[in-house]
C-alpha cells in the first residue's frame, strides 16, 4: 500500500477511535501532516489537510462516515454525478474534476475492483497538470469508449508508484479496457507496466505517443488483446526514432528501463499479443538488450497486422520459447529479427549460446526498402560472430540453437528473405519466397539445418 492509502487508513482509525469514545479530539494522526476536529455526533464536516508522494495537496471535507462508506465501493462510475457528489472530498487544492476523480478510484485509498467512465458525460478526459494515473491491483478500469490524454511529458498511466522500491511483481490483476489513449503533443513514452503479475490490455487504441506507447518490464501473465498502435508524434524516418510501439524491457532501474527499483533484472515472460494492429510506425514491437541468462520467455505474437514499419516489425533480442504466428506484415523494412547483437547485450562480461527454440510460421510478408539496417529480410535468426572483445565479450562465434520457420510466404524487393545465420539445429521447411536481389533463403554457420520443400522464385536460387 502507498503513502496515500496509508495514510487514509490511519485518519480511519483515529476517527472511528474517538467517535468511539464519544471524545472531541484535536492533534496529529500518524502519517498525516494534519489537525482534525472531529464532532462525537459524526455528523459535522471534517477538514483534513495533508500533502501525498506527488507533492499533491489536498483539503478535504467530510464526515469520517460518509468518506468511508466511498472508500469501501466496490465499483465505481466516473459521471457528472459522482464528480458532482464527490469532487470536494477527493479533489487536491490545485485539481478538481473527472481526472481527479479517477485518479483517485485508481489509488491504493480506493476499494474499488471496477471503475467505468461514463463517455456521454466525459467523452475526453484530459490530465490537467501533467499528473499521472497510478493504477493498483485488482483494479478494472473500463473507458467505457472514452478517451484518457496527456497534456505534459509524464507518463500517462503506470502500474503502482515507480518512485518506491518494490520486489519482485508487488502489483497483480489489472485490466484496462474500451477506448483510446492519447499521447497529446508530449515526446515522452505514454505508459509504463512493470512489476505486475496478470495485465490485461484489450481493444485500446494508442495514439499519438512520443516514444513507446507501452513499455514493460518485471511482466508475468500478460495479455494485449484487439488494440490498435499508430500515429505516432516521432519522426518514423529518422534514424534517431528507434522506437518499438511496445517495449519488453527489465527492471534495470537506470536509463533503459528507470525507477521500479531495485535493479533485479526481471524480463517479461508468458504475454500473448493477440490481433493487435501497428501501423506507421518505425518499429512494431519487441527487445533490444537483454543481460546474459536473463530471457524474455514465451512471446506469442498471433494473428496481428504490421502496416507501413519503416524500420522492423518484430525484435526480438533475448527471447526464448516463443511464437510469431498468422500475422500479416505488409511494407515493412524488416519482418521479424531474431538474430542476437553483441550491442544488445547488457552489464555482461561473459556470454552464452542458448537454445532460443522458437517458432515463425504461417505469417505472410510484404517487404520494402526502407529501414535503417544494412540490408533487408523478412526472418532473420541466429546469434553473431565477434573479431574482438566487445561490451566484454570475448572473441568468437556465439550460436543461438533451435529455430522453427515454416510455412511463411515473403514477397517484395528485399535482400535476402530469410536468413538463418550462426544457427544450430534449425527446420526451414514449406516457405514460399520471391523478390529476393541477393538469395531467397540463405543459410550461413548453420549446422545441423534443415531445408526441406521451400519454393523460391528470386532471381537467385537458395543454395
């Protein structure tokens, strides 16, 4: 629990007692940097003045029963007529109002399991201060079609309060749901989930982030249902964007993934992305550093679109167990990049090959010539080989072991269309490939592959 709940629970307590006692009482309440003056009859108002982790500041007044009796709803409708009913007893002496009011019902100070917004009442709410939404566990939050937006470079909504230090996944079941989060006008990220155990983000449709629309890390149980990426506020064609629509990271708490500390390195594992559509975007979604023996574990990536990626669709550094499966990349730079960077990885001095055992089948690709790699593919798995130390590790060749590509269908101008490099172990079997300028299927450091009942029309033959 936060500072904010805490501290309402200790003003309940101090009330009840004297109300109790039938005593008037006046003094400070643990935790609460307050004087209250408390009726025996529990009827008159009760002022209450104190200042939370956010520097927010806040003047309450009610009876200590009538605020309880809110405290304790289990579901909650964010209308004109709860703001109407509630908006002195929860507003802060600077913010009033639907924000306030849902930030609130999102709180630790808050029972409520379900909040809904009404859209008829509040089709568009708006932060007014650049305040962030901290959601808890077991809360669902249901925008009821409406549309949260940010108005400064905080981010929008976060799982928790990222400023105290917490273990492992402190924060469980939460779903958000039914509408739109827009990103205004800010260069930052939109939203930030980590430490928590069972997200579940379904028919969202983000807009107009700065950075990420949604990073996470110290994930468990995931899943990102029927939601919608695009219209970013970057520039997709430079070369300075390097942006995924959403972010696996791990709780490093320093530049690359900050605060939610301390700093354990917990990934995401067990997250599904189902039917989700990114669309002109630099980069879909996916990984770009990992730390040695610390994995993102069970993607599944199933029946989503990529449309008009300048860069890649899907990256995937780290990742093991995972599936990419019946999705549609039409225009993209790069489909899906399996193949492990010596850069991408972390804080390591030694480093080893590991069994990525993951599968890409059934997805269909439109490839272009855009991006900023060196060259263009539609699937590209493998490990890396190192001249000389880099980032600490030593010199050699670093296999990744263990690829399923099947049944996939690349056309458009690339340069190779899939690439198994620097692989051991891996099946490529039943792929359909034209268009490549280079080769259609290159294998290359793969021992142990098999290459079975591909058909290749490039203009060069796979061998």
């Amino acid at each position: 629990m936060n500072k904010f709940g805490n501290k309402f629970n200790s003003l309940f307590a101090s009330m009840l007692g004297v109300t109790l006692c039938g005593a008037l009482f006046m003094g400070a309440v643990p935790g609460v940097n307050s004087q209250l003056t408390v009726q025996a009859e529990d009827v008159n108002p009760v002022p209450v003045q104190y200042t939370d982790e956010n520097g927010d500041e806040y003047d309450y007044e009610y009876s200590d029963a009538e605020y309880e009796a809110l405290a304790k709803q289990e579901e909650i409708v964010i209308d004109a007529a709860f703001v109407a009913k509630y908006d002195e007893h929860i507003a802060t002496t600077s913010i009033k109002g639907p924000f306030c009011a849902l930030r609130w019902a999102l709180s630790d100070a808050s029972a409520a399991k379900k909040i809904t917004i009404n859209k008829a009442d509040y089709p568009v709410i708006a932060d007014p201060s650049g305040r962030r939404l901290m959601i808890y566990s077991n809360k669902e939050l249901d925008l009821g079609g409406a549309t949260l937006k940010r108005s400064r470079t905080e981010n929008l909504i976060v799982v928790g309060n990222p400023d105290v230090d917490a273990k492992g996944y402190a924060y469980t079941n939460i779903k958000i749901h039914n509408g739109t989060i827009d990103g205004g006008k800010a260069d930052a990220g939109l939203c930030r989930f980590a430490r928590v155990e069972n997200l579940t983000l379904d028919r969202l449709n983000f807009v107009s982030f700065g950075k990420h629309a949604a990073e996470f890390a110290a994930l468990n149980n995931a899943s990102i249902t029927n939601c919608t990426f695009q219209k970013p506020n970057y520039n997709v064609k430079s070369k300075k964007s390097g942006y995924e629509a959403l972010s696996f990271d791990m709780t490093s708490n320093d530049a690359d993934f900050e605060k939610y500390g301390p700093a354990d390195y917990l990934t995401c594992k067990n997250v599904t992305i189902y039917n989700c559509t990114f669309k002109d975007l630099y980069r879909g979604l996916g990984s770009h550093h990992y730390i040695n023996k610390k994995y993102y574990e069970k993607i599944v990536i199933d029946k989503c679109k990529f449309v008009n990626i300048e860069d890649t669709a899907v990256e995937c550094a780290g990742w093991i167990n995972s599936k990419i499966k019946n999705c549609t990349f039409n225009k993209v730079g790069f489909g899906i990049d399996f193949k492990q960077p010596a850069t991408s990885i972390k804080n390591s001095k030694t480093y080893s090959a590991y069994n990525c055992n993951s599968t890409i089948e059934n997805n269909t690709f439109v490839i272009r010539k855009s991006g900023n790699k060196t060259f263009n593919s539609a699937i590209r798995v493998g490990g890396f080989t190192l001249d000389k130390k880099t980032n600490g590790v030593k010199k050699g060749i670093y296999y990744l072991n263990k690829f399923t590509v099947k049944n996939n269908t690349v056309k458009g101008k690339s340069t190779y269309c899939i690439i198994v490099d620097y692989t051991k172990n891996t099946v490529v079997t039943g792929n359909k490939t034209s268009g490549a300028a280079v080769r259609g299927i290159s294998f290359w450091y793969a021992p142990g592959h098999v290459d079975k009942n591909n058909v290749d029309t490039s203009k060069k033959k796979t061998k």
